[in-house]
C-alpha cells in the first residue's frame, strides 16, 4: 500500500494545542500569553501515564508504520489491521511484541492495547488537526471485525492469597533483623520499607500509581485511640481525573505482624533514626523513597514502572510463589477475594478497591460463590439446622 509522505517536522515535535475547547474568535480577543496560559493550564492536568502513553502511540504510528498525517478513516483502519494480533500468524513479522507471560513473539498488539491506542491517536489528531478519524464508520466497522476474529479472554492477574502475603511478611521481617544485628543499615530499610510498603498495597488495594504518590503527610496515626487508627488520603487516582481526593480509614489488624499501621511506624522509625512522628520530619517526602546501595534514603518516590518488577521479588519465598506471577494489580484482586471469603457484600468491596462498575468487581473475583455453590451451602446449612431442631 503507498502511502502519502510525511513531513519530518510534524512528526518529530506534535504539539496538541487542546484549543477546539474554546470558540477561536472569542479565544483570539485576549492576549497570547494568556491564551498560551489557559492552554498549558488543562493540558497540566492530563495523567503522566495518558501523555506517555499518546506520545507511544502517535511514534509507532508515524515512526514505525510510516503513517501519514493528517490521517484518514481509511488510514487508522489499515494500521488496525496492520497490528491486530492473530494467533495463527506465522509469518516473521517486520515488528514483534515480545510477551513475557507466554515467552513467545506474537505479531501486533492485544485488543485492549489496540483500542487504547486508537483513542489515545485520535484525541491527540483531533486536538492537532481538527477531526477524530475515530469517529467513522469504517475505523467501527474495522475494530468490531478485529473483536469478533482475534477476540482472545483478557489476561488478569494472579489474586495474591492470603497464605503467599503471610510467607512474604514473615521472611522481610526476620531479614530486617538480621540486617539490624549485622549493622546492615542498607539492607534494614530495604527490608522495613518493602515490608510497609507490601502491607499498605494489600489492605488498602492501592494501585502502583496510588502508591508511590503518597507522601508522608498523607498517613495520619491516631494511636491514643483503642484500637489505634489511621487515615490514607489518596490525592489522585486513575478514576479520580478531576483530584477531588479519596480518605481511607484503617483500623489496626489484630495480626501486629500484619498490620500496616505498624509496619509503617517501624519504617518512619528506621528511615529516620528513631522518629516516627510526621511533624517531626518533611511532610512533603514521598512515603516510599528508593534506597540506594550506601543506605541514603532519597527524596524522590519510587517509580510506578519499577513496582511490578519490586512486588515479583517480595514473592519468590516459597515453590508456589516461584511459579506465579504477582504483580502490583494482585495485591487488588487479593484484597477482594479475601473479603469476599469472608462474607463481605459486593458494595462494601467495590467501595473499598475503587470499582464503580459491578461488572468489574464480578470479573476480577473468583467465582468461589458462584449460583450453584451458594445455593448448594444454604441447602446444608438449612439441613444442619434442621437437625439441631430436630435433636
């Protein structure tokens, strides 16, 4: 297929203008610098990762496929098609995607990343040229094609049970000690802040971006209460676009060795030298800071990319965890299905993880109390009861 050249400069330095927002004649009335101003003000406020991510799709359409801008409804459907991935390809493709999980090079791109990049390519083409080529016909008929012919279940993350986290929890809190006795301070609040750090992503199903971002002023402890009690504020999130914010209250878990509130106690108290009271220390520092081989604690968070590659080694504790694949996500879906095993009602959990769509929630829980089941326990527990009356 030929396709129109395109210049240089338009596709090294795309500059979205997000101006179709405003009416251009009353827009053009005040002064460039304010114009520029407002502009730049509510570009600010799009997500890091949806930057990213619009920059990798805009390249590997212009960089890689050699694209030509501005696009037509014909040309995004032909890049659909391009890189929608087939499981019975089995020509050598020009571009592979290496897939960890599989260990396998697989043509293209999964459905759910081929739809993010369509939307994420034409909102930045229309905030730069004017029009969204999704918005037609053909790029629908297109997508609906590649769903129904190269449709494969979605991926999900491993739930982390319950036993795996207890296994984890148990090995960084004996390592710390042992790097406390052998005056390891490297190793020490490595092992304090991983412990923390595991402890608040599983009990508060935070997110990896969720996580990092929290600053120390974000964890309030109320110790003089009984039991003591925290409070998590979470200042933005994936579904939280507009920063309104979210509070979270944790009451301390009967399992010390399991309750966030003192693993983070311990790790304020290691990171700095025995004080562990906030309006002692920097407000502002991230939570948790990366630990450098000489024991310095930086001031700079951990970055949300690294998380996955981080929680994967908090799990190689025993054969099991070996031979699975936690990563930050299963620390949700773990949290959930706990409570789920412990009776907790489905509006409870979705409030508690972020899930507005009960459709997701069913997705991401296991189908331990599936119709049959439910109504197989309430026939037992009806007969048991029957039977105490009966004796």
């Amino acid at each position: 297929m030929e396709k129109k050249v395109t210049s240089k400069k338009l596709t090294t330095q795309p500059r979205p203008t997000y101006a179709e927002a405003f009416d251009s004649k009353v827009l053009a009335q005040y002064p460039v610098e304010a114009q520029v101003a407002l502009l730049e003000l509510i570009q600010s406020a799009e997500s890091k990762n949806t930057k990213k991510a619009t920059a990798q799709a805009v390249r590997h359409y212009v960089e890689v496929w050699n694209g030509p801008l501005p696009c037509t409804p014909t040309d995004l459907s032909f890049y659909l098609n391009e890189y929608a991935r087939r499981p019975s390809d089995e020509e050598s493709p020009e571009s592979a995607v290496l897939d960890k999980r599989r260990n396998k090079n697989l043509k293209g791109f999964s459905i759910a990343t081929l739809e993010q990049r369509r939307s994420l390519f034409g909102s930045w083409h229309k905030r730069t040229f004017g029009d969204n080529p999704n918005n037609s016909d053909a790029v629908r008929a297109t997508m609906r094609s590649i769903r129904v012919s190269c449709g494969e279940p979605q991926e999900q993350a491993n739930a982390l049970p319950m036993r795996i986290l207890k296994n984890a929890e148990e090995k960084l809190r004996r390592n710390r000690q042992i790097a406390l006795e052998h005056d390891d301070r490297q190793s020490m609040l490595k092992f304090s802040r991983n412990r923390a750090l595991l402890l608040t992503a599983f009990w508060f199903g935070l997110r990896a971006s969720e996580l990092v971002n929290l600053r120390i002023k974000d964890v309030e402890m109320f110790w003089d209460e009984d039991p003591p009690w925290m409070r998590v504020t979470i200042r933005r999130s994936k579904t939280d676009r507009e920063g309104r914010g979210q509070k979270k209250l944790f009451e301390a878990y009967p399992t010390k060795h399991l309750c966030p509130i003192y693993a983070i106690r311990q790790w304020k108290e290691d990171r700095f030298q025995g004080v562990s009271d906030e309006r002692s220390t920097d407000g502002l520092l991230p939570l948790f800071s990366k630990v450098d081989r000489w024991g310095n604690v930086w001031t700079k968070n951990i970055n949300a990319n690294s998380m996955n590659t981080l929680i994967e080694k908090l799990f190689t504790v025993d054969t099991q965890a070996a031979h699975d694949r936690y990563t930050s996500h299963s620390m949700r879906r773990g949290l959930a299905n706990w409570m789920d095993q412990e009776d907790g009602n489905q509006k409870d959990i979705m409030e508690w993880i972020g899930w507005r769509d009960p459709r997701t929630a069913l997705r991401y829980l296991d189908a331990r109390h599936s119709s049959p089941t439910a109504l197989t326990k309430a026939k037992l527990a009806k007969g048991r009861k029957d039977e105490s009356d009966g004796s």
